[in-house]
C-alpha cells in the first residue's frame, strides 16, 4: 500500500471522509548524478526558458577538477561520440526501473564524460573485470560470464566499442546516421543481411548493457551536462513535421536549447515550443525527494539522504534549486491555452492568477517567455511543510469542469487530487466566476529555502467548440459548430508506428499513449465518476465465418490510471482495475490472433436493428457485475484507413477520432424494435493544420458506431464476427482477489 498524506489542514481527517483530501505521497529513489555538490551554474547554463525564443534542455554545471559521475538509476546504457570534442563521450541512459513512479522518464542524457574511461585508442572497452570504472568493470564481468557459460559455443571476441553503441570505425559512424531515432536502438531486434555467415546489419550488431542505480560510469572534467527526456509513448508519427526531433544529432550535442528564432508562422512556433514539456529539471527531480519518503544516495554511500536540509545540501549548486515549474495540460494533450480558448474574455488575454498564497494572486499569462512551462517561486512558511503557491485558471462553469493534480500536493479542497464542482467552481455568485476557486499546492522546502519542484496539472475547465472543415469555395458554407466531449479527446494514434521492428510478418502492434487524459465514467447512480485514463490501440485479426479469412481490426482500449467514484452503500461501486500495459509486437504465429480484454473484463454480444440494419451489438462487462471503468473502439483495418486518409490529405497534427451525434436532440438513445436502447455516432476526425488551426474532418465515406453501454462503440463491420467472450473462469480474477 502507498503511503498517503493529508493537506495540513485535514490532518485530523480519516478515511471516513471518503478520500476527501487525502493523496498518495510519492516515495522517491534515486542516485545523485556527481560525487559531491561543489559545483556551480549560471543563469544561461540553467534549465528553462531563457528567452523567448531559446529554451535550454540541458542544465549544464561547471566545477574544478574531475569528478565521479553515477547511474541516476538502473537502465540501460548506449554511448555516443560528443560532436565538438573527440575526447569526450556522451552517455544516454534508458531508465528500467522509475526514480520516481509519477514521472515516466524516457532518457537521461549524460553529455560530456571522459571518452578514456569507456574506449581505448583502438576501438576496445577500456579497463577490465578489475581495472577501471564501475561501468567498465561491471560489463567487462557480464561479458567474460557470457562467453564462459556452459553451451556457447564461441571463442571470446575483443570487447569493442560497438557493443555499447560507439561508432569507433567509419563504417560504424556512417551506418549510425545523425537523423536517426534514439529509439530505434533500443527497440530493434537484430536484421540479418547474410543468412549464409550470419552477417547481422553494422547499425544494430551489438546489445547494450543494463547497470544498476549508482554505477560508477565514468568521470568529467570541468564540466557536464545532463538532460532528463519525459516518456509520451514509444511510438513515432509517420511523416512529422516537428523540427526537433529525439535523433542521435541531438543525443550528441554538447549541449542542447530549442530555438525558436527562425520560425515566423506563429502556429508552427507554437507547436514547436510544445516540445519543452518533454524535458524536466534534473534539479527539481531532485528535489521531489525532499518529501520525507524520498531516499536520495550520494557516490559510494549505501546510506541515503532522506531529510530536506540534507537533499537540498546537494543541489546547492544548481542556480534553479528554488524554482517551482507548473505544467498544465489541456484540451487534446496541448498545453493551457494552446488554442487561446482560455484567456479571460475577449478584451483581455490573461489566462491565469498565481503567488504565494489565494490572497496575493496576480493575473497574468500561463507559460515563461511564452514558453509552456510556468515558472514560479515563493516564500517559506512556518512550519516549513505548510510552504505553498496558488493559482487559478479561467473557466465557463461547465458542468464536466475538472482538474487533476498528477504531481503535487494538493492543500486545498479536493478529491485524492480530483478537484471538481463546489472545489473548482467559484459558487458565489458575488465573486467573480471568471477564475475558478484558487487551488493551493504545498511545496517542499527547509526551514529556510524553498526547494525545486515540478507541479503536472491536467485540466478542462472550460468546455471547447470547434468548427466543421468546408472546403474552400464552397457556395453558401455555413459549417456546423461542434462541442469537444471527452471521448473526442481520447483515440488518437492514427498515424502513430510502433518504434519496435517486427520479428515476423506476423507480428502486430500495440501502441501506447503515454500521457494521461481526464474522462468521465457513468455509474450506477447515474451520475459521473471521473477518472485518468491512457490509451492503447491494437491491430489484430479476427476469423470470419469462411475458414482461415480474418478480418482486420483495429481496438482502443482505454487503461485506467486513476479514477475517484462516487460510492454508496446501497449500490455496487464500479470496478476500480489500474491497467498496466506497455507499447510492443504481439506474435500472431503462436498466438490467438484476436485481441481479448484482460480479466476482469469481457464482452457479451446480441442482436438489434437500426432501422433496417441487422446489427450484432457489444456490452463491455466484469465478472463482479459491477461497472465498468473503461472504455474501448473498435473499427475494421479499412475503416481505420479511410479516417487515416484524412491525416494524409489534409497534413493533420495531433489527429484524433470525432464522434458526431446522430440524435442530437439531448444526445438521446435510440430504440430498436427489440427495445434495445442505443446510441449511434459518425466517426470523423479532429485535427490541427497551420492554415486552418483546429477543425473536424468528416470523411466522404460514411462510418458509423454504435453503443449500448456508453462503455464499447464498434462499428458493424467490427462486431459482425465477435464471439461472447464466456466468462466461465474466474481462477486468475479470484487469484487476483486473494
């Protein structure tokens, strides 16, 4: 169980108040990246925004002498050259296991370390099983345990420097182009390009190691650099537009800013500065530790630092150690106000109040030198752990407003950081109803400093319209004006491409969206439960009723990450699964090619019409009969092209399925002649473009989708071949239970 902590107001508040005001206090772990804290930065050598148009990812930090550097956590390790210093190696570590649960970290770019401490003159891993690094002799003992184990069959090769990655020879520098993808190194599987010597392809001939936390990697000398890149899926879009882009160009850099000079369209430099939400402050993840659980582990120390003077000793020298950064994402995963449908009114473009307490806010913009990440600071309180800042963001007081805190501790009103109706919502009508309630953050700090943090908020508090796409030209035009429902706001990956390379040709993809999303569940009272959802989507085959003729298909699937319901005695509470999925291949060679829910989730089937239309319908259900708390889509591999062929023709960002009502008269059910209650929607798709900004897209070709459960949409050609799934087998659910 985790640990969890009330806001210090409610500390005398007990799970009677049914998870009002309580939250999960996180428990980080991790290693201190150098061996002490004498070091310094500057403010041009600090994470941020620096400027309006530059935007540093790096947080680069200079010190006398050489210094010990270590394995922030355990991962894998891939080395780079240093493109302007041939001396130097940068390193790029592949977390296995998370420092901290909340904050899925992709890279940590390590630029600058010594290139003798890993490579000799002539290509070879430098020391050896007891000479050297930690690294090197740790690798070094894999290696020799490998090729001294029983059944390999093989003499004992040189240990080049291929084997972590390193382009030593020309040959190997050209197969590793700069415009090639990080990802593609770490997600491969191995091409052979002579069957007959079992040549494999010179890119992807070697295997990269997996250290643990605190391994002594190398050493640098007067200065380094480190970068801490944020995981939003492990999946690429075809044909991206985005200049920046996680390739081995950027892997190499000394050191790395994003640049916005250059770019004049406002739309393009917008989407362009969206990238800085990809990249964290390796000083404010250090001092997420600083909470009372977090254990921070220094050099070769076996005992971790776990108080707040002691964390914060070792950041000393970052110039960012006091800086509390505020990310908000909005609408369609965009960052607050991205589609400027947030300023207060018309007249004024303010978007947000902030300061030190719900006093003393000050109206202003959301985002540091217009970049997306807000940047604030405040004063020490007394005590120390009521330390906060406040802020408010603008709303309509639409119904379904809602916020949700994923990092930070929540001090006002709230809901294990849901925060919604009389929380959110202004409700007296003689205050100003522009702003929501102000909601109030705790910070972590010593007696006398406040220490670096990172606030992640998820909102939608204002309700969004968007309006039809009509070709330009088109007589009388009048396009229709649509409402973003958050199911609108969830199935996207349309051209997203799995970064793993398939083992066979059989082998499909299952894609994972990373970032969270806010989303309403019905329930059994027949009100909303609210909940943080990712999503997957799935290709598989299903067999049709002619023997080995399978269907195409393509499934969402949302996977719930957090979600507060509303309970009482007298009704079941709903099903309350956290998913856990990871984006990969599934082998259909020795595999049923039909994607099923993981227990306890099935699908139930029946017959009704639609009007003329024999359809075979889909209920989402769980082996406890309680409700459901997911969602999932299901369309035919066609129909997914013809949505696909939208992205393409149009040159859509962030593209996303649209479902139009097709009763629009209160979004009523439908009755069938079997009586069946039934909603019916037409799939379009949502999309941005730099000439015509957001917009919905409905295709030619018309696709529609049924629910019955407000849980499963599918379309006919779907559900035609679904089989029930029998839930006759609760042993893995009952194991579960036990």
């Amino acid at each position: 169980m985790p640990n969890t902590e009330t806001s210090e107001q409610y500390q005398s508040l007990t799970t009677s108040t049914e998870g009002r005001n309580v939250m999960p206090l996180l428990q980080p772990k991790s290693h201190f990246f150098l061996e002490d804290s004498n070091f310094s930065q500057s403010e041009l050598q600090r994470f941020g925004a620096v400027s309006q148009d530059q935007f540093n990812t790096t947080s680069k930090l200079t010190f006398s002498g050489t210094k010990k550097v270590y394995a922030l956590c355990q991962g894998t390790v891939f080395i780079q050259p240093n493109e302007s210093n041939a001396n130097k190696v940068n390193l790029i570590l592949r977390p296995f296991r998370q420092p901290i649960s909340n904050i899925p970290i992709k890279y940590i770019i390590y630029r600058g370390l010594n290139k003798s401490d890993f490579i000799t003159n002539d290509g070879k891993i430098a020391g050896s099983e007891t000479t050297g690094t930690g690294f090197v002799k740790y690798i070094w003992s894999e290696f020799l345990q490998f090729y001294g184990t029983d059944g390999v069959d093989e003499s004992e090769p040189d240990f080049m420097a291929n084997f972590i990655g390193f382009p030593h020879t020309t040959a190997q520098l050209t197969a590793q182009d700069p415009s090639n993808s990080i990802d593609q190194y770490f997600f491969k599987i191995t091409s052979i390009i002579d069957e007959t010597t079992g040549e494999e392809e010179a890119s992807e001939a070697f295997e990269f190691p997996i250290i643990p936390r605190g391994t002594h990697l190398g050493n640098a000398t007067g200065e380094i650099g480190i970068d801490v890149v944020l995981n939003s899926g492990d999946y690429y879009i075809e044909n991206d537009p985005n200049p920046f882009q996680l390739d081995l160009a950027y892997a190499r850099a000394t050191n790395h800013s994003l640049d916005a000079s250059t770019i004049t369209n406002s739309f393009q430099k917008k989407l362009y500065k969206e990238n800085a939400t990809a990249f964290l402050d390796i000083a404010a993840l250090y001092g997420l530790h600083a909470n009372g659980a977090g254990k921070l582990y220094v050099a070769e120390n076996s005992t971790p630092l776990t108080t707040n003077s002691a964390i914060y000793g070792m950041m000393n020298g970052f110039y960012s150690k006091n800086k509390i950064y505020v990310y908000i994402q909005a609408n369609r995963q965009r960052s607050y106000n991205f589609y400027g449908n947030y300023v207060a009114s018309d007249t004024n473009p303010n978007d947000l109040k902030i300061g030190e307490t719900a006093g003393s806010l000050t109206e202003t913009t959301f985002g540091t030198f217009d970049w997306p990440i807000h940047e604030t600071t405040t004063t020490v309180s007394s005590p120390a752990e009521n330390t906060s800042f406040a802020f408010q963001l603008t709303t309509d007081n639409y119904e379904d407003a809602s916020m949700y805190v994923q990092l930070g501790r929540v001090a006002s009103e709230h809901e294990e950081n849901f925060i919604r109706d009389k929380d959110l919502l202004e409700q007296d009508p003689e205050v100003d109803q522009t702003f929501t309630q102000p909601i109030v953050v705790n910070v972590n700090a010593t007696a006398t400093d406040v220490i670096a943090s990172y606030v992640n908020v998820l909102c939608e508090t204002r309700m969004m319209l968007v309006k039809e796409y009509v070709v330009p030209g088109t007589p009388n035009a009048n396009p229709q004006e649509q409402s973003v429902k958050d199911i609108d706001d969830i199935f996207g990956m349309l051209d997203a491409v799995v970064i793993n390379k398939k083992a066979n040709t059989e082998a499909l993809p299952i894609i994972v969206d990373e970032k969270l999303q806010i989303i309403n569940f019905p329930n059994a009272l027949g009100t909303k439960d609210i909940g943080v959802i990712k999503c997957q989507k799935i290709e598989d085959k299903l067999l049709t009723d002619e023997e080995d003729v399978y269907l195409s298909r393509v499934t969402y699937e949302t996977l719930m990450h957090d979600i507060k319901r509303v309970t009482t005695p007298y009704l079941p509470s709903g099903s309350t699964q956290i998913d856990s999925v990871k984006t990969g291949m599934k082998n259909y060679a020795s595999e049923n090619p039909s994607y099923q829910l993981n227990l306890p989730y099935y699908i139930d089937t029946f017959v009704f019409t639609d009007v003329d239309t024999t359809i075979t319908g889909l209920t989402l259900n769980t082996l406890e009969g309680n409700k459901p708390s997911k969602k999932v889509l299901g369309i035919t591999q066609d129909e997914m092209n013809t949505l696909k062929a939208l992205v393409s023709t149009y040159n859509l960002l962030n593209a996303k399925l649209f479902f139009l009502d097709q009763k629009s008269e209160e979004r009523q059910d439908v009755a069938s002649v079997e009586e069946v209650n039934y909603k019916k929607h037409k799939l379009a798709v949502i999309g941005e473009t730099q000439a015509d900004g957001i917009k919905v897209y409905i295709p030619a070709s018309e696709i529609y989708v049924y629910t019955v459960d407000d849980f499963i949409l599918f379309s006919k050609s779907y559900s035609e071949f679904v089989k029930g799934e029998l839930a006759t087998d609760t042993s893995e659910l009952n194991q579960k239970e036990s």
